[in-house]
C-alpha cells in the first residue's frame, strides 16, 4: 500500500485504505482511522458506517472497528434447470 500522506487521499481512497487495512486484520479506533487517512473523527465515522454497511465490518464494545468474518475465496453457485 502506498504511503501518501492522509490529506492527499480523496473519498474513494481513503474508504479503499481502511477497508484494506481491516481485510489485513486491523482493529482500529475511530480516532486512529481519521489519523491515518486525514479525516475528522466525525467523517471517519461517518465513512465506516457506510463500509461496514457493504463489507463485514463491526464497531466493538471497546470502540474498535474490525473485521467481523473472512469472505469466502471461492463462491459456488449452483442452479436448478428445472427452475
């Protein structure tokens, strides 16, 4: 992941960097989120209520955001013909 500093980081950008760093494993308050990707605390909120509306994303009881799940690797669909 590239090192560029937090104000130089548009919307899409930050959103991609946190979502990476909690796929990696990352628990991360929501102070250290905004830190890192140049966000107010509030907008850092606001931005991890929208990823963990899309990605199994949680804020726990001691105030980190994590992972909730792996995602699966491979997804097998199967269809019925008969359908």
């Amino acid at each position: 992941m590239a090192d560029y500093p937090g104000s130089d980081l548009v919307v899409t950008e930050r959103a991609a960097q946190t979502a990476w760093m909690l796929a990696e494993g990352a628990r991360m308050t929501t102070r250290e989120i905004a830190d890192r990707v140049g966000l107010h605390v509030k907008s850092a909120y606001h931005m991890m209520n929208k990823i963990a509306r899309v990605l199994p994303v949680m804020l726990d009881d001691e105030g980190r955001w994590h992972r909730t799940d792996r995602p699966l690797t491979k997804r097998v669909v199967r269809i019925d013909p008969h359908r």
